[in-house]
C-alpha cells in the first residue's frame, strides 16, 4: 500500500468512472432486453451475464480501492 493517498484517490476516481459507465451499459442493456425471454436468444442472454458478472467484479475492484483511500486518509491523518 503507497504511503501517499493522492495517487491511491486518483485511481479511485477513475474506476468509479469506470463503475459508472458499467452501471449505465446494465440499464441500458436492461431496457433493450425488455419483455424478451431469458435464453430465448442465446447471444444476448451471454452478453447480459458477462455484464453483469463484469459489472459485480469492477464493483468490488472499486470498493477495494475506496477502501484504500480511507486507510491511507486515517494513517496521514494520525
């Protein structure tokens, strides 16, 4: 862990972009799915599931990070 928390918050910035941009693409694949029948259309069932699960893996890769900040913001400030 980098004694400095200035790099640390920036690259939890950026993935909470990412996070957000993530976030978007599920509702907006979410609303293009509609009333359509899960597996009814293999591809776009697999393409929804890879979102998802690539959307709970960056989601905690995020809190990581948040969680990084906070320990070097409580050691700085010591």
């Amino acid at each position: 862990m980098p004694e400095d928390p200035e790099p640390a918050q920036n690259k939890f910035l950026s993935d909470f972009v990412v996070e957000a941009a993530l976030i978007v693409a599920v509702i907006m694949y979410l609303v293009v799915a509609g009333d359509q029948v899960v597996g009814d259309d293999l591809s776009f069932t697999v393409l929804g599931a890879g979102l998802m699960a690539l959307a709970t893996w960056w989601t905690l890769h995020t809190v990581r990070d948040g969680l990084e900040v906070i320990a070097l913001r409580l050691r700085h400030s010591k």
